[in-house]
C-alpha cells in the first residue's frame, strides 16, 4: 500500500514520485566535456514557518540564491536541539539532528552575508552567553580571595580547609577556527552540543591533519564520529586521561568555491563529502537590491532558536546527555516508509551513478534528521506535541529531493562520470515509456533516443549499448539476426535488439 496519495500532485512531480524521471545529460559531447545538471529550484515553501519570510527577503536583499540562507537555517536549527532530542526511525535505528552543510558559489556570490543572517541568533546567543560567564567569573574571584582568606584562618585555627568554589564554564553554542582537542574541551563543558560555523571550509579541509606525524592523524575520524553522533575518544596532549564524549553533538556550516570544490573529496574515500548537505545554485546576477531585510522576519526566525534551545537537555548521573526519543505518528511512518523505499529504488535503478551510491545512503538518513529539525520547528511554532506528522516526512523529503540534484551537480563537477552509466540511465527512462522493453535495429534506437553521450556513430553506438546494458544488473540486452525481404524482393539478415528492464526483487 502506497501511503502518500493524498500528497498533492505538484508535490510528486517535483520530488519524481510521479513517474517522470529527469534526463541527466552530463556530457556535451561523448566522453569529452562535463555539462553539470540543472539546478533545481529551492523548495523554501517546505522550511519552517518562521524562516519562509526571512529566507525570501535576505535572498533579494543581499541578491543571492534564496538556499545559500536556507542550507545554514538547517544547521543552525538542528545545532539549537542538538542533544536535547533524536528521532527512533525504527528499533536500533535514531538519529539526532547533526547537519553538515556547505554553499558553493564564487567569491562574489554572496555566501559570506547569507551565512551572516542564519547563523546570527547563534552567535547572539554565544555574546550573551559569554557575558553572563564574564559575571560568573568575577564573582567567582571574589570568592577566591574570600576562600585564601578562610582557608588561612582555618590553618591558624587547625580545622579543615573549606572547599574551594567551583570555577564557572562558559557554555557555547558555535565556534569557529579550533582544534579537536579544543573542541572537544568545549563539548564537554557544553553537553547540548555545538554548531562550528566557518565562513570558507576550504581551510578547514586543508588544515585537517597537518599537525600530526606525516599529515596523519585522527581529526578526518573525529568527523566522521561526530556526523555519525558515536562516542568519541580525544587523547589530550600532556595528560594520560583520553576525553571521552560519549553524546557527541557537532554540526558544521560553511561555504567552499567552485574551483576549490575537490578539496571537499580530497584524501581517503571515506565518505566525508557523502555526509554534507550541498546546495550549488547558478549565481543571481550582481548588481543593486532596493530589498530590505525587516526586523519582523529576523525576530521571528530568531524567536524560532531561542525556543528550541530553551527545550529542556537531560543530563544523566555521568554529566553526558539522554536525548529524549520522539517518534512518528502512523500516518508519518507510513509515508517515511513509502518515501525510503522509493529513495531507494532510484539507487538501483539501471544507470545510477555508482560515485552517488555514498551521498544517496547518507541522504536517507537525512530523511529523518530533517524530519525531527522540521517536526520541533512546527512544535514549538504551533504549541503541538512533540510528535512526527505526515506532513513534516514530506516536507523534509522535498527538501532531501532538492539535494539528490545538487549531489549529482557537485558529483559531476569533481569526479570523472562514466558515460556508460550515464547512456544506462537514460536508456531505463526512455524503456520505462516503453512499458519495460524495446526491440528494433540498433539504428532505431540510435535515432529514438535522446542523449548527449551517443558517439557520432551507429556502430560505435551498439557496442556502447551492450556495454552499457552489461554494466547495469536490471537491464538485459538480447540480440537475434533476422531474416527478411527487401523491397525489391531480395533476402537480407538484420541485426535486432531486445532491451528489456528486469523487475528487481
């Protein structure tokens, strides 16, 4: 039973629940230039409510693509639940809200004022936070000089010493240039968790390591823990204890350029590119904005953060937080569940890209931690319960939707794409018009297909064909020569193909 019927129609288009699959042409010409596929529009209709404004508004104001705002928002948000809750997808299967993000655009794109707006309540946060330590501080050294005095007057009288005060913490709430060792001091004085806000990743990237023996060492591993929120072990210079997290919450947002673009896929292949959220748009065009952003929009996207931040954190006997579980209604979890699998599906359609198999899976989990950013969102915007609705899997597909096109984008831009996976691909969307399967003469299909990546050649196209179909598990190619009259009467043989999709199990 499909559980999503009553999801309206454009909805289905758009995300291709409807049956119309896009046409990725990645080549301009056979194995010779990449063409990036087109970027889709930013679903901003499926963010919480208070950011739809503020989204729509910065984007003309600062003249930039309306997601280089919306992708940090996400971040930002996820980073204000942090350990205060997770979601139960299924027995043995949670996720919490980690987002890691990252916007690509050129240096005049506007990446560095959109981020100024999303990540504004945190850092505003962070310089109240950062008073109220400086108070506790200067209190806290009145009570030293209070304690060396009582302490001299207990040596003097020969009793105890009274214990010393408890030196106060500054909690945080983003950071930006520091080191795992530092930033792991900092998430253990801050159990909520912690958002690292970085204007360029690039340096981030490049950094990564470079202090260790031979640029090796354990930073690229903290990571990809801290994506996967799995206890984390930092051995810290100097002392024998390790720090243990065993709750580790750390989200990441930043932008990275174009031409910089493999270092996001630099050194092992580990999958740190698969666990970003990527957003790359094609540039608004320069020039003067009479927009404005007003005061309403900001207030209530940051109203939104401060009430998700204010959402109680359990912390156990062991200073380490207990998120508290929320679940899926039975509606939602049906529609999760319909959505998963055609997630799914298209992973293992004929053609897919094998680089994408990594980003597809990640995406997935992606599913459920937007769901939990957007089901708290509407909780604490509408004062409902703190439950998972059909409505926010959906809003949170449609968006994991807008990312599976700029995964293809990004992957087109930084790895070698095979033109035979690509001409698969096509070739299982043009058999799906067909009700499955197609038989003719090679020359036929040459001619029926719409593709970029055929050779200049028929005959080069048949040998493509069937090497293109013995890659691809789901598709069978047969061929049979055929006798047959001409019209002038004589008899002649051609050569026939039969391709066929195979029902996967």
């Amino acid at each position: 039973m499909r559980h999503h019927d009553d999801i309206p129609e454009d909805f289905l288009r758009d995300v291709g629940l409807d049956g119309d699959y896009a046409e990725y042409n990645d080549y301009d010409d056979y194995n010779v230039s990449i063409k990036l596929p087109a970027p889709t529009e930013f679903p901003t209709e499926y963010m919480p409510t208070s950011c739809k404004r503020l989204i729509r508004e910065a984007s003309e104001a600062i003249g930039c693509p309306p997601e280089f705002v919306a992708l940090p928002m996400l971040s930002v948000l996820g980073s204000a639940i942090g350990n205060s809750r997770m979601v139960e997808l299924k027995g043995g299967w949670t996720e919490k809200a980690v987002v890691f993000s990252t916007v690509i655009g050129d240096p005049a794109s506007k990446k560095s004022p959109a981020a100024k707006v999303a990540t504004k309540p945190a850092k505003k946060l962070q310089i109240e936070l950062r008073n109220r330590y400086r108070e506790a501080y200067e209190d806290y050294e009145r009570q030293m000089r209070e304690h060396e005095k009582d302490k001299r007057g207990c040596r003097k009288d020969g009793v105890t010493e009274p214990r010393p005060p408890e030196e106060p913490v500054m909690e945080r709430t983003v950071v930006d240039d520091t080191t795992v060792e530092a930033l792991s001091r900092v998430h253990r004085q801050s159990p909520r968790g912690v958002l690292a806000a970085k204007d360029e990743l690039t340096g981030w990237l490049r950094g990564m390591d470079q202090y260790k023996a031979g640029g090796r060492g354990s930073d690229r591993q903290f990571w990809l823990s801290a994506w996967n929120s799995d206890a984390i072990t930092v051995d810290r210079k100097g002392s024998p204890e390790a720090l243990m997290i065993d709750e580790p919450f750390v989200g990441i947002t930043g932008g990275i350029q174009p031409e910089v673009l493999e270092d996001l896929n630099r050194g092992p292949e580990d999958g740190m590119l698969d666990r970003f959220l990527c957003a790359y748009p094609d540039p608004v065009a320069p020039g003067w904005h009479d927009a404005e952003i007003t005061e309403m929009a900001q207030t209530h996207y940051s109203n939104l953060y401060q009430r998700l931040r204010m959402k109680h954190c359990e912390i156990d006997e062991q200073g380490d937080p207990h998120p508290k579980k929320l679940s899926f209604s039975t509606s939602a979890k049906g529609v999760l569940v319909d959505f998963i699998n055609e997630h799914s599906q298209e992973m293992n359609r004929p053609g897919f890209p094998a680089a994408l198999k990594g980003v597809y899976g990640k995406l997935e989990a992606y599913i459920g931690r937007l769901s939990l950013i957007l089901a708290m969102c509407r909780s604490v915007e509408e004062g409902a319960p703190e439950t998972i609705e059909a409505r926010d899997v959906v809003s949170a597909y449609a968006l994991v939707s807008y990312f599976r096109v700029m995964a293809r984008r990004v992957y087109a831009a930084i790895k070698e794409a095979n033109p035979l996976d690509t001409l698969a691909e096509e070739l299982a969307a043009f058999l799906e018009t067909k009700g499955g399967t197609w038989k003719g003469e090679p020359s036929e299909l040459y001619l029926q297909i719409k593709s970029r990546n055929k050779p200049p050649r028929v005959n080069e196209f048949s040998k493509m064909l069937k090497a293109a179909a013995g890659r691809q598990p789901g598709m069978d190619l047969s061929t049979v020569v055929e006798n047959y009259t001409k019209a002038d009467g004589s008899r002649s043989t051609r050569r026939v193909v039969t391709l066929t999709l195979i029902e996967s199990s």
